[in-house]
C-alpha cells in the first residue's frame, strides 16, 4: 500500500493544476449540495420542533356571538379532539401607540398617531392544554391596565415592553401598557397576517368593546387526525354539530400557519437541490474527463508502474487516490463554506419562532454530502482507471497514448466534406477525436449555459412582476383607512376634489361561504374600476356585473371550477349566485381569495361601507403633499399612508441564491473545457509538433486550438439555452404553485432573440477565452523539446 | 516528371551551412553540451550523412540545421537565409518553403489518410493541390493503391515512403531525415533508402540523413563522423565495413 | 543447475493493418550466473523476446518459463507480482517515474516486493552509493543526465534482488563514456552471480563483456556462441580506456 501512496502524493505534488481544477469543482459543488440539504433539514424542523413544545393547536377557531361559553367548552369533548383550551372572548379593536419616536414627530403631525389593527383575546394563563404562548421579552399579564402582544407585532411596530398602547374606544382612549411579548406558534407573522392577536385579561376585554364592535369567541383544539387540511376539516364536523348554525367564524388551520413560516426556504429549496442534482452531476463530469486525461496523459507512467511490477488493481487504486485526496481537501473547505451561508436562512426561520438556532453543523446533511462525493468521485475515477489498468506494459511505454477510436476516424470523415480552411478542420477534429470526453465537455458547456440562461430569465421575469400591477397587488400611491364613523361620501368627496386624483378604489372583506367548501374563503370587493390601478385577469377577463368573480388559481383548484362556471354560496347567510369570470394572480392567503364587485356585496349586506382606499395619483404627483392634504380634513378618524412597493425579501433572497448557483456552474463548465483543451493539446503534442515542422504558423495553431474549443462551446449553447429556457418555466410554475397561483397563461417574454444569440455567443467566447491560455503553450512549445526522445 | 527543386543554384553556394554552431542544455552542474563549435556546410544535389553513437549530438545537430531548435550561439544559414534573425513566424515560413522532413517516429497524423498526409504542407500554406504531381509522387513512392489508407493501416516501411512523399511535395531545397530507417525491418529500411537515393539520383534533391545504421550511411555520398557534439572526420562514400571500422575507433 | 529462464517454441504474431512476426518459434535457456547478451539489428526481434521473459508481453504460443516460473496464462495481476521479485529491468531510456525523487523511485521497487520501510531505505540507500549516485537522492530524474538516470535505473533494478537482471539496450542513449561505465558496473554485477540477459545491437559492446552471445534475425535465433574469456585482450582493452582518459 505504501508503494500505490508514494506514487499518489509524488503525482500529486507535480500535477497541480490538475487537482485544483478537480478541488474547485468539487468545493463548488459540495458548497452547494451542504447549503441545500443544511436548509432542507434544518429549517423544516424549526417549525415543527416549536409545534410540539408549544402544544400547539391544529386549529384556531374563531366563533360568532351565536354561540354560548358553556356550549363552546362542551365542544372540547367532541369525538377526534385530544385537547382543547378556551374558549376565549375575542374584539377587534385599534389602538394608537403613545411614544411617538423623534424622526415621526413630523409625520404625527401632519397625519396624526398610526392607528393599528389588534385583535384582543382574553385569557387568563400563557399556558394550558393546548396553544401554548411562548414568553420570550416581559412577563404575562398582572393586571387589568396590561396588554401582551407578539413578538414579530411588536417589531413591525418597533413597540417596547413598557410602553402604552392607547385602545381606541368610541371617542375614547384606553391605555393599556404592554407587559410582555409571545410567540404563538399558530399565528402567522405580522407582515403575513393583519390584524395579529394581543391578549389582555378576561375582565380587561369587555371595557375595550366599541360601539360597532362584534365581539366574538375563539378555542383552540387538538385533534387525533391532523395531517392534511381535509383531516381537519373532518375534524370540525362533529364539532359544528353541537354549535347553532352560523356560530362557525374563520378557521385558522397550523398548515397554513407552517406554510408560512417555510415559504421562503421552501422556494429557495427548490433552486438549491435541483442545482445541487446538477453540480454535483458536473462534477461526475469533469471527474471522469480529468481522469480519462490523467490516464492517457499518464500512460508512460501507468506503463512503467505496471513494468516494475504494480498490479492492475494497484493503478486502479492510485488514480483514485490521485482524484480523492483534492476531492476530499475540497470538502474540508466546502462544506464549512456551505454550512456558513446556510445560517442566514435556517437562523431566520428559528428565529421567527422564538427557536434558538439549530446547531450549526448538521451531522447529516454532512456526511450524506461527504459520502456523495466519495461515491461519485471514486465512481468517475475509477471506470477509466480500470481500463488502463488492463493496458498492456509494453504498448503503453511506446505509443505514450491511446489509440483513437474507430468512431472517431468516421466523424472525421464527415467533416472532410466542408470545405474549411485546413486549421479549422484540423481542430473540429481534434474537438472529436475522443468523442467520449467531446460528450462530457459538452454536457458540462450544456448545464453551464442552461444555468445562465434560466437565471437571467428569472432575474427579468421577476423584475417585471415587481413592476406588473397584476402581480403586485395594484398600482396605487396612496392608502387611506377610514374609521367607522368618518362618512364615507365626505372621504370620497374630499378625495375626487383633489386634481392629483387619478382614480379611487374602495375596498372592503368579507367572508364568503362557497358551497362546497367547507371553510370560509375570505373575498375583496371593490368599489370603482379595479383595472384603473393595473389590475387585470390572467385568463377570462376582470369582474365587470354583481355576482362576477374573479379568483386565483388555488381557490379555483379547491372549488372544482374552470374559469366561465357559475356556483353558489352565501354572504352573510344571504344565498347568492356567482360567475368566475377570470383568474388572476394574488398570493394573499396563499391564493385562496376571491375579488368580486362591491355591489355584490350590496346583495347581502345592504348597509355596508367600504373602510379602505386605494388612490392611484396622476403622473409626477407629489404623494406626500397629496397624503398631508387629505389628513388635514379629519386627522383623527383617517389614517392616511404612501404605499411604498418595495421589493419583497423573499424575491430578493431567491434572485441572489439563484444567481450565486448560476454563476457556480457557469464556473464548472468553463473549468471542463479548461480541462478539456489543456487535455487535447497536451495529448497532441507530438501532432502539433510535427505540423509546426510542416509550417504551421503559431497564429495558426492558436486558431486550431481555439476552433475545437468553440465547437464544444457552441453545441453546448445550442443545446443548453432551450434547456434553460424551459427550465425557466417550470421553476417559475413551480415557485407560483408554491404561492397557490399559476402563471402558464401568461407567457413572459423573459428572453427575446438578441438576449438568446447573445447568450450562444457569450458562451463561445467563454470557451474560447478558456481555450487560449492552452492554445498559446501548443502554439509556442519548441517543436525540437517535443520530438526529442526523452 | 517533377521539377527540379526550388534552389537558385550558383556553383559553389551550400544549401546549408553553419558556423560556429553551438548549443548547451540545462543549467550548472547538470549542463551539457550538445554541440561544440561545429562548421559544415552542405551542397545541393548531394546525400549526406551525419553519423556517430548516442549522446554524440547528431540529433541535435539536425534540428538545429532545421530550424527546430535555436542554437545557443553560432549561425545557421539555409538557402543564403540566416536563421538567427528570423521571429517564430518568418522561421516557420521559411521551413515551409525550404525544408522537408522525415523523422524516426510520429510522423504522421493519425487521423488522416495517406494522402492527406502528404499533401498537408501545401494545404497548411493555403496552396493549391497539383493533382497530376500527387499522382506521380504517389506512383514513385509505390503508394498509389494506398493513398485512402490511414496511417494505422500502413506497415512501418509505408509510413516513412508516406513522410518521403510529403517532405518531397514542396520541392524544397533540402530534406532533413532523422533516423528514417530506425524502426524498420531489414527489407522495409532497403525500400526507404533506395527512395532517398533516388530522390538526390533523379530529382536533384539535397538529403541531410542521421542515422546510427552504416548499411544507411553507406547509400550517401557523403558521411560526417560527430562525437561528443564535435565533428571528428568527414568523409566521401564508404561502404558499411569501412563505416563500421570508423565507428569502432570512435569508441 | 537450475535453468532461469526457459522458452519453448515461443512466438508473437503482431495484428495491425499488415501481419508482422515477431519472433518465429524460438526455444533457448539460459542459467544461473550467465552472462548473455542477445544481439541483432532492428526489426529482429531481440527486444520482444526480451519483453516476454519479463512478462511485460505474451507470446501467442509457446512457453516461457523464468526462475522455474510458468508464465502461460498468468493474469496481469499475477504477471506484475511476478515481475517484483523475479526480474529486474532496465530499459534503453531509463524509464524513471518523472513525478518521483531518485530515493523515491528506488523506495517504491522495494516497497513493491514487500520489503519493509526501514530495511528498504537501507537498501535503496546502499544500492544509490554503491552505483555511486546517492548524493542525488533527493533530486528528480529531469535533472539528471543519462548516465545518472541509468543509474539510478540500475539500482531499482537491483533493489529487490531479483534471480534475473535484464537490460534492453541499456547504452543505448548514453555518450561513449557514460556507457563504458554503465557496462562496467553490470559486468561486476555479474561477477557477483548476478545472471544477466542483456540485448544490444552494437557487436562490440557484446563481444567485450558477455560470455555468451545469440544473434537473431527477422524473429528467429540464428547464432548462439559461447566467448572465451579472452585474458589478453580484456587487458589490451583497459589499457585503451586508460589511455583515453588522460
């Protein structure tokens, strides 16, 4: 074993550049696939490990005032439920935080304290059979004066332990000092989920209910059956049974709720571990073709090791090796690398729950990683390697090489056809002389470019839906919330007098019964022409009559329904008749909304007033003088904010991961033709040398090398652009379904043809610039050094 | 018939000559000396050889006449063209015009035909293909049945007559040969020679041969003795006994 | 006295795009403590018989047996365990392991024939200063000259004590001087019971140091003649060495 390890690390030591091509690739790849799979069992299990600690509850369900208390606890023994706390008295109430921090003292001023949504829930311990709340700053409630808020509340609003929330109640404020913050692992963040809980002692709620308000009741239950939504709703049967009807409000469901908290490592998973699939397959690649080149370049040697008297089993084992120590140096400084920028997104998820971090080194995801790329590079090794083991000794010392295949004489017949310059034919050939490693070149150029190419169509794609108001949620610059006792024809008046006014559109939610659907599906109306603020239908047109709808792809999914049905349900109790006209693209609720005219609505409930505005300004308003304006008329009863359409982290996060991983491979295909060329040059030394003694210029030479390098380039940029192409749809299909929504009918030009044909040429130029350096060591080697026997 | 071979032939002027010819390999201890100081000069239309055992520097030599391989001093000079003062690209140009060669091994490209093989130089040049030439060049060197074969299919004879008729194509002014016949059987090395001779015999072609085999050496006109990177005799004719006595005393 | 090596009717037919026989039908042996050098021109096929004593090639029939070992039907595993401990091998172009120091190359014949760490640098390090190259050690072989590279080839060869040294034109691509040395250090080698096969196409270098001489042509043997240790001129030869040095 000693004489194979002497050879190995003497081999090593020599041919550097060899094992640093092969230590690149594979740290590249090894990054990659930690990064993935540290993600894939790291932060799906924050979820769940503070479900379990916390108790959580399968189900939140909110009640209507139809139902008594002692009813509500008699459902806590209904059949299927293991535990249940509750029930709760609940009100939605808005408050007003009473420090006003320095740099708002202006925007106070002019548009009065914000006003923000809570909905309060009485309770008198944090803990109990179900739906613990986890204290994570302060302490729970004392006494009457107190309120408790969640965290990711209380950061939104940058609110304090100590500070006092002023709870708006008619005409009065009721201050309340918040005593602590929770986490509530059956509530959704606060950017995702408006209004967010607070609780406050049950004798405390009854003084925070205003005129107008509709206080409610709220349980939380655990059941035997809880693994899919549909488990749930079954669940919920026996429970309704024992209720009057109509006592049923929302219901949350801890799905969602976990969805939620892993949609964005769940997008970016999808990238991580196709691409990690694609490294890793690369690096199979560039394995495989380095070996076969070590073998052929090293086949004097393997020849004289085999003469003094190393067995074929032997050369096996020192190619191997020859491979596996770089592979393994690589992952030394790889995974640690993949480990460190998994942090940000496994920390964040922990984080959200109140988790400590998870340990920072994810035995499994390591060792999977370390195994895979033994395996794979052991396997890439050792096939060439075997072959050359059963090399005869004698042969291999003389011809210093392989001979060429039959196959390849034959492709060279086919290109004597064309008429090209003899230095160009010379290196067309050359590209195919082994058309083995020619494959593998070419795969690797195909992944490359296929990679590029996706990741410049989904960094256009997404840009344009940040820009499309039909992906983000409606070009509006102004939002103005109404309080219930400001008129609304007073608001709409003051609003259309402003010349700044380009279009309104008033807003309102209700719950929306569908038949069929036994959880509520909560609906926007509107009131004015939506499609004034950019928002339009996918497929099928916008709403345009009462009892039109026009929905995203999961509600659709969910109902059964193909755009053009009618179907039935009722608002309010009211039974009414509706026509899904169109599909849109929303991602609220993870696209289980329907939007319908206002005056659907109307149908079911006459008397009700849209609370929210939406203002769409004329070109070049100023917003911020047009927000004062509006305040100024009644700063107490409207809340008055700029929408500012900044960009979601989430899309941010995706387009930098996906851009770091294209550019990853996009590394690895220029190291395979690297590779690639610097093999064929230096296994045509002799051919080279014997053309320059023909007269072969230098110049020459370097177009010859530099041919074959673009042929590669260019078959792999033929094939691998439609690849990417296509793998841009499905990632971007997949990524919508993600989000409950599709967007197969709508076709964005992401690539025009310029953008295509720059691609296909940028990536033969990138061959070529990978093939000069080797071009230019063919070209100016002395051909006396070659031809000199040793 | 081929023309005669593009030299402007002025009586006494040598197709190549060197002086004071020096090259040196290698650094301090493990330095060597190839070549020493060495003169020659050959004229056209004649058979040369340059003989002497391993190590002696003939191979060396031969380059450095080619234009292969720069010396470390001296001059070269082919044709009345000094070699020094030429870039790669003019020395390449040169080598195209003016010099053929047929080497021991490798002299072929695998990948094409016989005949693509011979009539490479002139494609490389970008020249047009003289058909009926090729055709006579072909049937001189008995490889007209042979001219689709590739190099693999060729006995080691038919491979060096290949490299004969590509070194012969561009009638240039000198043929370098470097042990032509190092690698052949008895009957294959008889065939090479009797080629060489009669390119010099009927075409007026100036060979240059090293070689180590006196049955070579005793075809040529001419025979220069190198040992230790020195030219020690120079010779007319000999026949292989007499080379062979020559070669005893060297040792 | 036990025969090293014993061929039985061996041929090799080479197939390539025209039929060539190698070697046509030859029976020899050789034994203990000769010293034979098999002589003729290219083309004769004096080194495919020496490949195939060596088990680096197979004859297509006939027997080879070396050091009463049948090398019929060994497989390339068996063959190369063979060569560890039955052959030495020194070849016209020395063959080192570029990627190796002279140590190293040394160290990895030994380590091959499983002798163990301590006991095989002793070896190799012995072996290096008798051939009078062991202040190179540490140097690799591109920097060497001929002469010091065959050495150290020598020395490889040596190094597991193989039964038989076989030398493939060893002088081959060495100057006058470096080959003189080269031989002498074989013929001592040889003196001290090592049986040596060596093959060369210079008559001279045969005549003055084997004792044993077959010739060959186009594959067959055609001469094999036993020199008589000619005292006188061995003598006359030295004197001219000696000479030539001052």
């Amino acid at each position: 074993m000693t004489a194979v390890w002497r050879k190995t690390l003497a081999s090593l030591r020599r041919r550097r550049l060899q094992a640093v091509i092969i230590g690149l690739v594979v740290l590249l790849a090894a990054g990659t696939a930690t990064l993935a799979l540290t993600l894939l069992f790291g932060s799906t299990n924050a979820y769940d490990q503070a479900f379990a600690q916390q108790r959580g509850a399968h189900v939140l369900q909110e009640f209507t005032g139809g139902a008594t208390t002692v009813q509500l606890a008699h459902t806590a023994r209904a059949p299927g439920v293991t535990a249940a706390a509750g029930p709760w008295r609940t009100d939605n109430i808005t408050v007003e935080p009473a420090r006003v921090p320095p740099d708002e003292r202006q925007m106070v001023a002019d548009f009065g304290p914000p006003k923000l949504g809570l909905e309060v829930v009485g309770r008198a311990s944090p803990a109990g059979p179900a739906d613990d709340l986890r204290l994570v700053a302060g302490h729970w409630l004392r006494s009457g004066n107190q309120i408790v808020l969640t965290r990711s509340f209380a950061l939104a609003q940058s609110l304090a332990v100590g500070e006092t929330l002023n709870a708006v109640v008619g005409s009065r404020r009721v201050p309340l000092i918040i005593a602590g913050e929770v986490i509530d692992v059956d509530e959704m963040d606060a950017a995702n989920q408006s209004p967010q809980h607070a609780w406050v002692l049950p004798a405390t709620l009854p003084r925070l209910i205003g005129p107008g308000d509709q206080p409610g009741y709220e349980m939380a239950y655990r059941f035997r059956h809880a693994a899919t939504n549909a488990a749930l709703r079954a669940d919920l049967v026996p429970i309704k049974a024992l209720l009057p009807a109509g006592a049923l409000g929302f219901t949350r469901s801890y799905i969602d709720v976990r969805n939620n908290y892993n949609i964005t490592s769940a997008l970016v998973l999808t990238f991580l571990l196709a691409f990690s699939v694609f490294a890793l397959g690369a690096a199979a690649l560039i394995v495989a073709n380095i070996v076969t080149g070590a073998v052929l370049a090293g086949f004097r040697d393997i020849g004289i090791m085999k003469a003094i008297g190393f067995t074929p089993g032997q050369v096996v084992q020192m190619l191997v090796l020859q491979m596996l120590v770089p592979a393994l140096i690589a992952c030394v400084v790889g995974i640690p690398l993949g480990l460190l920028l998994s942090r940000p997104l496994v920390t964040q998820s922990a984080d959200a729950l109140g988790l400590p971090p998870p340990a920072a080194l994810s035995l499994p995801a390591v060792l999977l990683v370390i195994a895979g790329v033994v395996t794979v590079v052991a396997v890439s090794a050792a096939l060439p390697a075997w072959r050359a083991g059963r090399l005869s000794p004698v042969r291999a010392i003389v011809s210093g090489t392989a001979p060429q295949g039959r196959k390849a004489v034959g492709l060279a017949r086919a290109l004597d056809r064309l008429h090209l310059p003899p230095t160009v034919r010379l290196g067309a050939g050359q590209a195919f002389a082994r058309p083995l490693r020619a494959g593998f070149t070419a795969v690797a150029v195909l992944v490359g470019v296929a990679t590029v190419t996706f990741a410049v169509g989904l960094r256009t794609t997404l840009m344009h839906g940040l820009n499309d108001p039909a992906f983000n949620g409606g070009d509006y610059q102004i939002e103005v919330s109404r309080l219930m006792q400001y008129p609304d024809a007073r608001l709409m008046h003051t609003l259309r007098a402003q010349p700044q006014t380009q279009a309104i559109v008033a807003r309102d939610w209700a719950s929306v019964q569908v038949n069929g659907i036994s959880q509520p599906v909560q609906s926007v109306f509107t009131r004015g022409d939506a499609t004034k603020l950019g928002l339009r239908a996918l497929q099928g047109r916008w709403y345009a009559a009462p009892g039109e709808a026009v929905a995203p792809e999961a509600f659709m999914k969910e109902a059964h329904l193909r755009v053009g049905d009618y179907f039935t349900g009722s608002i309010n109790g009211r039974r009414l008749r509706f026509h899904l006209v169109g599909m849109m693209f929303d991602t609220a609720e993870f696209g289980r909304i329907l939007y319908m005219d206002f005056s659907t609505l109307h149908r079911a409930m006459p008397g009700e007033v849209p609370a929210d505005y939406l203002v769409r300004l004329r070109p070049r308003s100023d917003p911020t003088a047009y927000a004062i304006r509006v305040n100024r008329t009644s700063r107490a009863d409207l809340t008055v904010n700029i929408q500012n359409n900044t960009a979601s982290s989430v899309i941010a996060t995706v387009n930098d991961v996906v851009l770091v991983l294209a550019l990853v491979l996009a590394v690895i295909a220029a190291a395979a033709v690297f590779n690639t060329v610097l093999l064929n040059t230096r296994e045509r030394v002799r051919d080279t040398a014997v053309l320059k003694a023909v007269g072969m210029a230098p110049r020459q030479a370097i177009l010859m090398v530099a041919t074959s390098a673009a042929i590669l380039g260019l078959i792999g940029g033929i094939l691998g652009i439609p690849a990417g192409v296509v793998l841009h749809g499905v990632i971007l299909q997949l990524m919508a379904n993600l989000v409950g929504n599709t967007i197969s009918p709508l076709q964005y030009q992401a690539f025009s043809a310029p953008l295509l044909l720059g691609l296909v040429i940028a990536g033969m130029l990138v061959a070529v610039l990978g093939a000069l350096l080797p071009a230019r060591w063919a070209a100016y080697t002395g051909v006396a050094e070659v031809l000199h026997a040793e | 018939m081929l023309e005669a071979p593009d030299t402007t032939v002025t009586s006494a002027r040598p197709v190549v000559a060197a002086e004071h010819l020096t090259r040196l390999y290698g650094e301090g201890q493990a330095q060597v000396a190839a070549l020493r100081d060495v003169e020659v000069a050959f004229q056209p239309g004649t058979f040369s050889a340059v003989m002497g055992p391993s190590g002696s520097g003939k191979s060396t030599l031969m380059h450095l006449l080619a234009g292969l391989d720069r010396p470390t001093s001296g001059t070269v000079t082919i044709d009345g063209v000094e070699l020094n003062g030429l870039n790669d690209k003019k020395l390449t140009l040169l080598r195209r015009q003016k010099v053929g060669f047929v080497f021991q091994f490798f002299n072929l490209l695998p990948m094409l035909t016989a005949e693509e093989n011979i009539t490479l130089p002139l494609r490389i040049a970008g020249e047009r293909v003289d058909e009926a030439s090729l055709r006579q060049l072909l049937e001189a060197v008995g490889l007209a049945d042979r001219k689709e074969h590739r190099p693999a299919e060729l006995s080691g004879g038919q491979q060096q007559r290949v490299a004969i008729a590509r070194a012969l194509i561009t009638r240039p002014a000198v043929i370098f040969a470097d042990e032509p016949t190092g690698n052949l059987d008895s009957q294959s090395s008889r065939e090479v020679l009797d080629m060489l001779r009669r390119a010099v015999d009927d075409l007026g072609q100036t060979i240059v041969m090293v070689t180590h085999d006196a049955q070579a050496a005793a075809v040529a006109d001419r025979i220069v003795f190198l040992e230790d990177g020195r030219i020690v005799r120079d010779e007319g004719h000999l026949t292989a006994d007499q080379i062979l006595d020559v070669m005893k005393v060297l040792r | 006295m036990t025969q090293v090596i014993e061929l039985t009717q061996v041929s090799k037919v080479y197939n390539g795009g025209a039929a060539q026989t190698a070697l046509d039908g030859i029976s020899m042996s050789v034994a203990s403590g000769e010293f034979v050098a098999v002589m003729g021109p290219s083309g004769s096929g004096k080194s495919t018989l020496l490949n195939m004593v060596a088990g680096l090639d197979r004859p297509t029939s006939g027997r080879v047996c070396v050091g009463g070992r049948d090398l019929t039907g060994l497989s390339e595993g068996e063959l190369a365990k063979f060569r560890r401990t039955h052959v030495g091998i020194v070849f016209q172009f020395f063959h080192l392991l570029n990627d190796l120091t002279v140590l190293d190359n040394v160290l990895v014949a030994a380590e091959l024939a499983g002798i163990k760490r301590s006991a095989a640098r002793q070896q190799a390090t012995a072996l290096l200063a008798r051939l009078e190259i062991a202040d190179k050690a540490d140097v690799y072989p591109a920097e060497l000259s001929g002469g010091q590279r065959q050495r150290v080839a020598i020395a490889r060869a040596l190094v597991n004590r193989p039964p038989l040294l076989l030398a493939d034109e060893p002088t081959g691509a060495l100057d006058s001087r470096s080959g003189d040395q080269i031989m002498e250090l074989i013929a001592a080698i040889n003196a001290s019971g090592q049986t040596v096969v060596l093959v060369t196409h210079d008559a001279k270098l045969a005549a003055r140091h084997a004792q044993r001489v077959i010739s060959m042509s186009d594959g067959r043997i055609v001469d094999d003649a036993v020199l008589e240790p000619a005292a006188g001129t061995r003598s006359l030869l030295t004197f001219q060495r000696e000479e030539a040095r001052r």
